[in-house]
C-alpha cells in the first residue's frame, strides 16, 4: 500500500513539475529581451569593453612615470688588460706618474631618476586619457551598431512568421476549396482539370510555407548568435502587431551621435600629439642619486679572504639632470608638418561626415513619410484583396463564378499579402532608423 502511495505522490509531483515546465516548450524572446541579452552577451561588446579596461591601465602606465624609478644594479669586471692613468709626477721628482688599474672590481647598490619636470610627459597622460575617452565612444557607436543589427533581424524574424501566418491561411482555404472542386468533379459539376489547377497552387503554397519556416529558422539561428544566446534553446518571437509602431517625433538630426562624437574626440587628439612633439623643444629637469658599493682587487680569491682587498667602498650622491634639446636634425619639425595634415583630415572627416549625416536625415524623412504611406496602402489592398476572394469563392461554391476567377483571385490575395508584409517590414525600418538619427534608439531598452 506505501509502494502505490508512493507511486501517486511521483506521479503528482511529476505532474506539477510538467505544469511549471512543459516538455518541448520554446522560449518566446521580446526585442526588449533580445537587446538586453545581446548588449551583456555580444563578443564584439565585450571586446570593446576590455579595450576600454585596457586604457584606464594605459593611463595608470603614464602616470607611473613620473613617480621616481628605482633600480638595483650590480656588476663584475675582469679588465684582463687593466687600463692605465697618467698623471703629471713632477712633484715627486717623476716626469709622469703611471698608475694601474686593479684586474678586477665589482659595484652594487641602488640607481634613482625622477622627472622634475617634463612637458613630454605631461603631454603623452593627456593623449592616454582622450584614446581612453575614444575608446568608450567606440564602445557606443558598437552599442548602437548591434542594437540597429538585432533589431533589424528581430524585425525580419517576425515579418517572416507573419508571412508564415498568412501562407497557412490561404493553404486551409485552399484545401477548402480543394474539397468544394473535388466534390464538385464527383457530381460531374467540374472538370478534373479544374482539381488539378487547384492541388498546383496548393504545392506552390507548401513549397512557400516550407521554403518560409526554412528561412525563419536560419533567422532565428543568427539573432541567436548575434545575442550569444545558446543554440541548443528553442526560440520564437514575439507576434508581430501592425498597431504598436509609434511613429518617430521628427525633431531634427542629432548631431551628438556616437561617430561624430568620436571624430570629434579624434580630432583633438590630433591636437594633443602635435602639442607633444612640440613640447620636445622644452628643457626637462630630472632628479638622479645613487647609493653604491665598490671593491677592487688583483685577484678575485682575495675577496674571500679578510684584508684590504676585500674592503668594499661606498659612494653615494644626488643631483639634478637638465636635458635642453639643440638640434635633432630636423626630426620634430617633420612630425609637427605631419601633424597638422592630421588635424587637417580629422576636421575634413567631421565635416563630411556630419553632413553625411544630414543628407540621411533628409533621405530618412522621406523615406518614412513614403513608408508609411506605402503601408497604409498596402494593408488596404492586402484587406481588399481577401474580401474580394472571399466573395469570388462563395459565388464558387454558389456555382455562379468559375475555377479560373477563384484562382485569379487567389493570386492576387497573395500578390497583395506579399506586398503588404515586405511594406511593413520597410516601415519599421525606417522607423528604426529615424531613431537613430534622432538619438532615441534607447526606447527600444524600455
């Protein structure tokens, strides 16, 4: 009795966790989802974050040097061929007095160099800063980038099960209209060709809808990779709703998008590097000490052993090192004639591409206006289009219109819907990029 009560307890909790998860369910994403994933998720993303990561220790790399750099050093030399020094030996009744350097000495101790002051330097934190600044401006134009590219795709993948949605209604009218003809042929009211038209459109339209899940599949198979959504995971969209596109406030181009922001940042950076060799021709002081221990000896064993030979020799000191640059043949005077060329292009490159961006609003605003006019139209003739088939198929069934009208009539239902779902999909695109250039793609995140 414990074993079938036990049993029903499984099978109930079995049960409520069927409930909870269904078997073979898929996950339905929202746009608002699929950004959201992406944006945390996305290779290119994280690659862009990593490089601004990189700048901020870019930075901190600048920075260290113009703390003070200290260095052990230590070294051994075996002069086997000790040089000499002559000195004047008059005093002590010698025309020169030659003195000979020991065969082997060694040093060790401590080296100090710190920049008092250097424009260079100062200069250089400065570009570390603004190509830190250029990278997070890549990093939103990156953003933006995938939030045009998923969505475009969001917005493909669900113009496609619309086209699925509507292909599957005209297959059950068609096979409606199979039976009517097929029932009509076995009382001799139809020509058998009139069935066989009937199961061609019929094929054509499975060989669409197959065609059309294929193409949704592949669709689905990219956004999920643009996403770093995982593979193995069943994913549909959201049902497509022709009433829920806003249209866009067209308030003018926005002139603070991402790439011109950036060639902004580009261009005064060309200013800063041009700043920098410039300041090559500004004295730098540096501070300098050493804290050293010498000794010296004709026979390395000797440092083994106690005596004057092993005494080791301290020499210590601080001082001040002033670098004032002359002549570098001309080097710095060709880097700062290269340099304003730069400046030159990135303020060329602002300029076009601002108005670049100016003609793509205009083009934009015109091609919404056409979209949406374009839609309009299309849903009309698309709702057009099924009322007249479905007068022309009951006038069928009636016996008062033939096989031929009915198809005509199908065929241009199709032509219709096919139109229809292409002007949609255009509309919501150029929705999307009205948005842009508006700089209100982020309420496509809320």
């Amino acid at each position: 009795m414990n074993k079938i009560n036990d049993m029903k307890r499984l099978l109930l909790n079995f049960a409520f966790a069927c409930s909870l998860f269904p078997l073979g369910a898929q996950q339905v994403l929202t746009l608002e989802e699929c950004l959201q994933i992406g944006i945390e998720n996305n290779l290119t993303l994280q690659t862009k974050r990593n490089e601004i990561i990189k700048g901020k220790h870019s930075i901190s790399e600048n920075r260290s040097k113009l703390l003070p750099q200290i260095n052990a050093v230590a070294s051994f030399n075996d002069n086997f061929n000790p040089p000499v020094s002559v000195t004047d030996g008059s005093a002590y009744g010698n025309p020169y007095n030659v003195t000979k350097t020991l065969q082997y000495n060694a040093s060790a101790g401590l080296q100090l160099q710190m920049p008092l002051y250097n424009q260079t330097i100062y200069t250089a934190m400065s570009v570390t800063k603004m190509m830190n600044e250029i990278n997070s401006l890549s990093y939103d134009k990156a953003r933006e980038d995938l939030i045009m590219q998923i969505t475009k795709m969001y917005y493909l993948g669900q113009s496609t099960a619309e086209q699925i949605s509507i292909v599957k209604e005209n297959i059950t009218r068609l096979e409606e209209l199979r039976d009517i003809t097929t029932a009509f042929f076995d009382n001799g009211m139809a020509m058998e060709v009139d069935v066989k038209r009937v199961n061609i459109n019929l094929e054509n339209l499975q060989v669409q809808y197959d065609n059309a899940v294929a193409m949704l599949t592949q669709q689905i198979n990219m956004l999920k990779y643009v996403i770093d959504y995982p593979a193995e995971i069943d994913v549909t969209l959201t049902p497509v709703d022709t009433e829920s596109i806003i249209p866009v406030e067209m308030s003018g181009l926005y002139e603070g998008q991402p790439e011109l922001e950036l060639l902004k940042k580009q261009n005064a950076m060309a200013e800063e590097q041009k700043k920098m060799i410039s300041h090559g021709y500004i004295p730098s002081l540096s501070l300098t000490g050493s804290f050293m221990y010498s000794a010296f000896t004709d026979k390395a064993k000797n440092w083994f052993h106690s005596g004057p030979s092993s005494k080791w020799y301290n020499s210590s000191g601080i001082g001040l090192t002033l670098r004032v640059p002359i002549f570098d043949g001309l080097d710095k005077r060709s880097k700062v004639r290269k340099a304003k060329l730069d400046i030159e292009n990135a303020k060329l490159s602002y300029e076009n591409a601002l108005k670049s961006f100016r003609t793509q609003y205009l083009n934009a605003t015109n091609d919404l206006m056409n979209s949406r006019r374009n839609f309009t139209k299309q849903k009309d003739n698309y709702l057009l289009a099924e009322d007249v088939y479905e007068v022309t198929s009951d006038r069928y069934r009636e016996g008062v219109a033939s096989m031929t009208e009915v198809l005509q009539d199908e065929m241009r239902m199709s032509e219709a819907q096919n139109n229809y779902v292409t002007a949609h999909y255009n509309y919501r695109v150029n929705n999307l990029t009205m948005l842009k250039l508006t700089g209100k793609l982020e309420i496509l995140l809320k």
